[in-house]
C-alpha cells in the first residue's frame, strides 16, 4: 500500500489565492474543473495548481467503473442480462445466532479451503472460504463486544485500593476486573472458545487473501458475477496485485460491468464519503456537510471498533516468559503495533488510490463547504482541525488567516480557533500511540547492547577497582609456589 497512494491533500478544492480586503473574497480552495467525455457523458475532476495528475482525480474516480466502461462484449454477450443476485457470504450472517453446525476454527476452515483449492475441488473451495469469512467476522465481532463492554468506565475501585495510594495496585486491579469481565463475557459466544488464528492467518484475512483464492473458484465454476465481485473486493484492498488487476482489465474490455463491482467489505463511512464528495461537487454544499459529518462519525466508530480488536488480539506466537512485567510489555506492543496500523487499515479506496490523512481531508471539505455556506463559526474549528494533521499546509495557513483577518466579521471569537473535540482527541490518540510504539521498540529490545548485567555494573562501580588484577599478595603466592622434582630437572639441590 505504498506506490500509486492517492495523496488526499489534493483532493481539496483550490484555485485562487486569498486577498485581505474590505470585501470577503473565496478562500484558497475554489474548486476548478476538468471535464472529461466519457461515453457521451461529460464528467470532471478536480484539477489543482500543480496540474492534472493521478493524485487530484477523486471526482472521476468515484465513476471508476463508468470511465472503464466499454459497450458491446467479445462473444456477443452482456453480463447485464443476468437477473440473479449475487448471494455473499455474509447475507445470511447473524452475529447473535450463528449456526452451531458451522463453529469451527478459522484455520481449520480456512485450511480447508486451501487444500480444497490445490486439489482443483472448487466446490468445497468456496464453501469453505466462505465459511472462513463468516467465522472471521464473528470472531471480530465477539471480540470487540466484549472489549467495548469491559471497558474502565465499568470498572470499580474498592475503596481499600483508592485509600492504599498505590499506583501498582490500582493498575493490577483494573486488569483484574476487566480480566474477569472479559471471561464471562467470552463464555456467551462460542467463537470465543475456538482456537484463536495465529498472527499470519489472521493478516491473511486483513488483508483479504481469501479473495483471491474464490476468484479463480468462481472462475472455474463459469460464475463469473461471483468472481468479479471477489476480485472487486480483493482489489480495493490490493489495488497494486499485478495479476488480478491484469484479470479486471481484461473484463471490463469483454463486458459492461457497471453495476457488478461489489465489494463484500466495504465499510458505511467509505459509501457516506463518496456521497458526500459527488454533492460536494455539484454544488450541494448543505447536503454534502450531512454526509461529510454523517462520515466523519462512522470512520471514528470503527476506528474504535479497529482499536477494541486490537486489545482482544494478542499474538499468540509471542514470546512466553515468567517475568511479570516483560510478560505484559509484549502483549500491549503487540497491541499497539495493531492500533497504530488500524489508520492504514481503514483508508478507503477511490478509484485504485488509497486517500491518505483521510480525517484531515474531511476536514478540508467540511471547512470550505461550511463557508459557502456563510457558516465561518462552523468552518473555522474545521480549519483549525486540519491543521492539526498537516500544520505545514500553505493553503489552509492562509484560510486560517482570512478567518482571523476578518473575525469581527464573522463573528468569531478565540474559541472558533480551536480544533473541534474529536479532532483534538483523534490527533491526541493517535499521535501517543506512535511515540509509545516508538519508544517501545528502542528501548524493549531483549538484545539491547547498552544493557549492562549486574556483575558488570558491580565492577564498574566497585571501590576496589584498584586493588583487582594480579596485586602482590597473589604475586607472592605465585613466588613461592614449587612442585616436586622430576628427571631431569635443573635446579637446587
């Protein structure tokens, strides 16, 4: 997820700069057009003060498919004449009466699946993987209930413990408790009782490999709206995959697929987005907030939902010691090394490009929209959210100073300069979990060479260090020491 990002620092509108004068001029962030014909359709994108390229195409991304559109197929066919509808795995999923005759472990499941692919069985293949996908939801769907439930606001501090002042013992408490809250959570769902996946399998799933494989399923069973929706899925998570990217542009030349790309994952927020961005262009600033706000909400309820899975998902292949506290260090930087990645994670995907700082950009959009809209009280904490994520930004510097310039007019006061609350505490969070995954990994390595045993800090620190070596009294010893005469020997007699 690194070459051909889409950098989401450009998909804000922009064009003219901002002159502080009697009259209120547009801020940076005017959008400017690019239209572009498409099937007889115009469309347009925006276009930025460095030019048309990939990164500013947010616009005619959200159209991806009818931009790749071609009428008329190879063979004289159409998948449009298909009537059925396709049937995912998660239809008939129910996170509070899963089937018991399906409870299994992922990897069982999934190693099913596997073997049943080598085998050429397409049949069990996508049984299995669809199987395993259920399973996966439910596991992370059990997890995060019982976190989000057992979480330090029902935590209790007997009085004993608050009286005895000890930082330790108020800590050890709480683990304790949500230890004891998490048990009997966990023993109202089965899943939680299975074998929990190893790391690997796991990141096999985040990163939708079970895709792949019931792609090629599906292709072998002549479905082909099923596999189009599972490569659609896997791409949107691995727009790079040469191969699969290689099998879709070879579809969208045989057949119309508008309106057959289904991703199996996509999230609310991602839907919300989009909706919001296209009102935004036409001019629908009032529609395109709600849905922007409508955004901003739901990415950070799964944001929460992605942090709460990370603190159910201990590694199991960690290292087991008897030391209490490496023992725990291990398990929470395994945990943060989950959380920092759930930013990356939850990136959505337009058009094959990932939007990056994707809080800030809905910032950036709420901002510009608030303001034609003559709502400065409102635009202003937009602006100054982003600016918590990209403080070097030239563009909403000089926003922020036509905010201040004309704030008697707006009526503004210092308060409209503040970073709005869940902005302030996403940044917070965010930005704390990082510096202690940093810290973490410098200084909690088990093959530190600056780590000093204690024999060694006790010479170092020894008083006597002068008297250690070979001294006299040892030299005297030695003199004297003798051991009886052989054959041979040359000396007294």
């Amino acid at each position: 997820m690194t070459a051909g990002r889409y950098d989401a620092r450009n998909p804000r509108p922009r064009a003219t700069t901002v002159q502080l004068v009697n009259s209120p001029r547009p801020l940076s962030g005017l959008p400017a057009h690019l239209s572009l014909k498409v099937n007889g359709k115009t469309q347009s994108r925006f276009i930025g003060q460095r030019g048309d390229n990939c990164a500013i195409w947010i616009n005619a991304l959200i159209m991806v498919a009818n931009l790749q559109r071609v009428i008329g197929t190879l063979f004289s066919i159409s998948l449009c004449f298909i009537a059925t509808v396709v049937v995912a795995q998660y239809d008939n999923y129910n996170f509070r009466n899963f089937p018991q005759e399906e409870l299994m472990p992922i990897e069982s499941a999934y190693g099913q699946a596997l073997d049943s692919y080598a085998a050429e069985n397409w049949t069990d293949c996508i049984k299995f993987i669809e199987l395993s996908l259920r399973l996966h939801r439910l596991l992370k769907d059990s997890v995060t209930y019982c976190i989000l439930n057992c979480n330090d606001s029902h935590v209790q501090l007997p009085e004993p413990v608050m009286a005895s002042g000890t930082g330790d013992m108020q800590i050890f408490w709480r683990v304790l408790m949500r230890a004891s809250c998490l048990k009997k959570c966990r023993t109202h769902f089965p899943a939680l009782s299975l074998p929990y996946p190893r790391k690997a399998v796991m990141d096999d799933f985040e990163n939708r490999s079970p895709y792949r494989y019931i792609y090629f399923a599906h292709v072998q069973m002549d479905d082909l709206q099923k596999a189009l929706a599972s490569a659609h899925t896997y791409l949107q998570r691995n727009p790079e995959d040469p191969v699969m990217t290689q099998h879709m542009n070879q579809h969208k030349i045989e057949f119309d697929l508008e309106g057959h790309l289904i991703d199996h994952e996509e999230r609310p927020y991602e839907v919300s987005f989009l909706k919001a961005v296209t009102l935004f262009n036409s001019g629908d600033f009032s529609s395109s907030i709600s849905h922007m706000e409508q955004t901003l909400s739901q990415y950070l309820q799964h944001y929460s939902l992605c942090q709460a899975m990370c603190q159910g998902a201990c590694d199991a292949d960690l290292p087991q010691t008897k030391d209490l506290y490496p023992t725990l260090a291990d398990a929470y930087v395994d945990a943060l090394r989950c959380e920092v990645k759930c930013e990356e994670n939850l990136m959505p995907n337009v058009g094959g490009y990932f939007v990056e700082k994707f809080v800030a950009t809905m910032y950036h959009y709420l901002q510009f929209a608030y303001y034609k809209l003559n709502d400065a009280r409102s635009a202003a904490p937009c602006a100054s959210s982003y600016v918590l994520f990209d403080p070097e930004d030239k563009v909403m510097s000089q926003n922020m100073l036509y905010y201040q310039s004309y704030r008697e007019q707006w009526g503004l006061d210092d308060h409209s300069f503040t970073p709005r609350v869940e902005a302030l505490r996403y940044y917070n969070h965010t930005t704390l979990l990082k510096q202690m995954l940093a810290f973490a990994e410098n200084y909690l390595q088990s093959d530190d060479e600056d780590f000093l045993g204690l024999e060694e800090v006790a010479m170092e620190d020894s008083p006597d260090v002068e008297f250690e070596g070979l001294g006299d009294y040892q030299e005297s010893i030695l003199a004297r020491w003798s051991q009886p005469k052989a054959k041979g020997d040359v000396g007294d007699s």
